[in-house]
C-alpha cells in the first residue's frame, strides 16, 4: 500500500471521527463523510466499500491512539503519586470521548460499535485494562492493599466500569474530570492502609 493511499485513509477516517462524533452513527452518511473528508463520494468508495468499513477503521484507529496515548501518560507520571497516575490515565480516555463524541451520541455508537466492531471494541476494552492494571502493578509499594483487598485485574475493572459511567453523563468536561479526579483519589486511598491500619496488626 502506497504513501499515498495511506492518506486518504487517513483523511477519511479523520472525517469519520468528526461526523460520527457528531452525528452519530445513523445520521451518518457515505456523502457527509465525503464532504467532511474534502473528497468525492467515489473517491471515498475506492478504499472503504461502506459506511460500516469507514466505522470499523474509525474504531480500530481511535482504540489504537487511545491505548498509545494512555500507556504514555502513565510512562511519562512515574514520579507522580498512584492518585494522580490513574488520574491521568484515565483522563485520556475521557477526554477523547468527551471531545470526540457529543454527550447524546454517546449510547448509540457503544451500541453500534458492539455489533460493527465487536472484536475492536473487546480488544480495546482489554488493553486499555491491561495499562490501568501495570500503573496499578507499578504503584504497588504505594498501594500496599493491593491484592488483599482486591486485585489489580478487578480493580482495573472497576475503574474502566466507573470511567464509562462518567464519560456518558450529560455534564460538562469540569465536572467529568472532577468525577474523575475523586474516583482515582478513593481507589488510591481504599488500596492504602493507614497508619491506624498498621498499629492494629
């Protein structure tokens, strides 16, 4: 595959993310995606055959940056505290979402993208679980009841449940993000013991 071809994709699946986002899934035309991509509508048929295609690699583009994105930030806070790791983890999921997708869109392309993209959408969910648990794994000197109290898996689980509960809320993003802020505060202060804790053992 050419340079070029690569491009077009590029430009088209950019154009996907923003009418998708907006519109949502059926609201959104092969044509919209055309004119949003600066392209012939028989331009855009030569590299996806349909609108369900251009959804496909719209999820399997967004899921992949999203993971890069979140594993880079948790790289990048290695001397922060377990609290704000998870914060900023978590964050860059949000903000996509957030910025991406309008609130009432929201429902409806989870829904679609479970039966377009099922095993996207499933992989995604997978790694982006597998980074919160490594900041989790990363942080266990900090979260020292981690494991008794509950897994790192379980909870990078509960995390990601708790994460699409906020993302879907019809709030503005200072709100999602102060949601957000408090949910990785009680999971670093729930997986620590206290030195009240410690004088009881």
């Amino acid at each position: 595959m050419s340079d070029t071809v690569d491009a077009k994709q590029i430009q088209i699946i950019t154009a996907g993310i923003s009418v998708f986002g907006r519109y949502g899934y059926r609201r959104t035309s092969m044509d919209l995606i055309a004119r949003t991509a600066g392209m012939s509508r028989p331009a855009v048929y030569q590299y996806f055959k349909n609108k369900q295609e251009v959804f496909r690699a719209v999820a399997q583009h967004v899921s992949g940056q999203v993971t890069t994105a979140a594993r880079e930030a948790g790289e990048k806070a290695r001397a922060l505290s377990a609290e704000d790791r998870l914060y900023l983890v978590l964050a860059v999921k949000l903000d996509v979402l957030t910025e991406s997708v309008r609130a009432e869109s929201h429902a409806e392309l989870f829904r679609e993208a479970s039966d377009i993209a099922a095993d996207t959408v499933h992989a995604f969910e997978e790694n982006y679980r597998n980074v919160i648990e490594d900041v989790l794994h990363d942080c266990a000197d900090e979260l020292d009841l981690l494991g008794p109290v509950l897994s790192a898996r379980d909870t990078s689980q509960l995390l990601c449940d708790a994460l699409a509960g906020i993302a879907q809320a019809r709030q503005v993003p200072e709100v999602k993000h102060a949601r957000l802020r408090q949910l990785a505060q009680l999971t670093a202060r729930g997986l620590t013991r206290t030195p009240e804790d410690a004088s009881t053992c």
